[in-house]
C-alpha cells in the first residue's frame, strides 16, 4: 500500500543502518537528530550511502527540544531559530533532501500567551516556508501534543496558513482531544507525510502500531480517501521505553513486518504488555 520508512530517532547514523534499513526492505529513512548530532552530520557521506543501499533520504525532522535554545514560537527565541533551521535546509537540500518536518513551538505555553505564541510561530513558518521553496523544498509542520501549538486540526490549519507553500506532518500518536482519523480527512492534501506509531490516547507513547488503541485501519481509510501517496514513516527506536514492557528491543525487520500486517488488515505481531500504572509521564 506505502512504501516503508524509519527515523533515525537521534541514533547514530552509520553504514551499518543503511544496511540494515536495505536487508529489511526498509526504503526510506528519515534523518532526524538533535543540535550536537547535525553538528557533527556528515552530509556527503549520507548521501553516498544512500546511494549504494538503495535507501533514500524522505525527509528531514529539524532540531526540538532545546526549547530554551530553539523555539519558532517564542519571540526572544523566533529569529535565530530560523537562521539556524535556514542552514540545515541548505544543507539537506543540496543532497536532495525536500522536506524539512519541524515543530511550530516549545512547551509549556500558558493560555494567556497562546496568541502572541500562535503570531509569532506563523510569522517564523512564513519565513521557512520561503526559504524551503527557494531550495525546492517544503516545511511539514507537525502537530503536537499537551500544551504546544499544534494540537488539534484547527490549530494546524491556521499554522499552515501562514504561507500556501506550508503542508503538514500527521503524527499519528500526538492527538490528546481528537480522532486521527478525523484529524486527517479535516488536513486533507495538505498532509505531505506522515510519522506512524501508537499510544494510549493519554500522552504520546511512540509504540509500535498494535501496542495501543490506534484503530489503524480507520487511519489507513482517511488517508486513502485524501490521496495520501507518501511513504509510511516509523518515528519509533529501537530500544524499548520505560512506558512499555517487551521481550526485546526492535530490530529493522520487526517494522516492514508490522506495515505488511498493518496493509493486508491483520492484526500486528507485538511481543509487549502494558507497563502496571503507567503514569502520564514516564
């Protein structure tokens, strides 16, 4: 039905996940890392690696959580926020790279500041937007959980507003007060690609599809019907989270394996059980 890709969540990038990705029929990879590690990012490399794996470059997720450092929505933070996101669309897109997912905004954001919040986010977008455009790319803004800008369809239209160039990132687990699947049909084609895990429907979770209470084949029905023809993007790592209990932690081919349930309507493999009074934060 998609094609299947992965973030790389942060983890270290090395020829060995590239591999990895090709042997498990994994085609697309998400770069997604924070300030220190795009520091130190090796842009030829990847892109030669890229190359002989078969493994291509989707997208790329800018720096977040650093809120006191980068923040789009906070008008102290705002400029260099966008000089700084402006250099690494420059250098993603010289390797090809032609979407650039981001965060509209840190967090906690207090409901009396939610509008000058809101202004300062669209006006930083705007600017990306161009900038992105000039390089023949596009800025994904994603929607966010809790407090941040971005929680809800309604939020995520006017942030995309900003500028007609402006398309979305459906995180599929960042939803606390509305359907996901409604939630697509309302964004419609302004959704460009997507991140794909599970929760609880009470904090984001980032679990395999199967381990929460995602109805997955409601998701797979709205993006059908809004003509999503992106690729299937994992944001999951590896390495198990304190919020659930598995046998092991998750190797390349336990994700093309999930898609492939996930398409033909089955039920997923998991090997988990919920952690015992899991709390809001863990």
């Amino acid at each position: 039905m998609y094609k299947i890709g992965l973030s790389t969540c942060s983890s270290r990038i090395t020829e060995e996940t590239f591999s990895g990705y090709s042997s498990a029929g994994l085609e697309f990879m998400e770069i997604s890392d924070n300030i220190e590690g795009y520091a130190r990012l090796n842009y030829s490399e990847l892109s030669a690696l890229s190359e002989k794996y078969g493994v291509k470059i989707w997208s790329m997720h800018l720096p977040f959580g650093s809120f006191t450092v980068l923040d789009l929505s906070n008008p102290a933070l705002a400029e260099h926020t966008v000089e700084y996101y402006a250099e690494l669309i420059k250098k993603g897109a010289e390797i090809g790279v032609d979407k650039f997912v981001l965060h509209p905004s840190g967090e906690p954001i207090k409901d009396e500041e939610r509008r000058l919040r809101m202004e300062t986010a669209k006006a930083s977008l705007g600017a990306l937007a161009k900038i992105a455009a000039k390089h023949g790319a596009v800025i994904c803004v994603e929607n966010l959980p809790r407090t941040c800008l971005g929680k809800n369809s309604e939020e995520i239209a006017e942030l995309v507003s900003a500028h007609p160039a402006l398309r979305v990132c459906f995180d599929t687990n960042h939803l606390l007060s509305e359907d996901p699947a409604e939630f697509v049909r309302k964004i419609g084609d302004k959704i460009a690609t997507i991140h794909v895990s599970d929760y609880d429907f009470v904090n984001e979770r980032h679990w395999l599809p199967g381990e929460g209470k995602i109805d997955w084949q409601a998701i797979l029905a709205a993006l059908c019907e809004i003509n999503y023809s992106g690729v299937w993007m994992y944001e999951i790592e590896l390495r198990c989270p304190k919020t659930i209990l598995r046998d092991r932690a998750f190797v390349y081919e336990d994700f093309s394996k999930n898609a492939k349930e996930l398409f033909a309507g089955e039920k997923p493999t998991v090997f988990s059980s919920p952690k015992p009074n899991l709390g809001w934060w863990e």
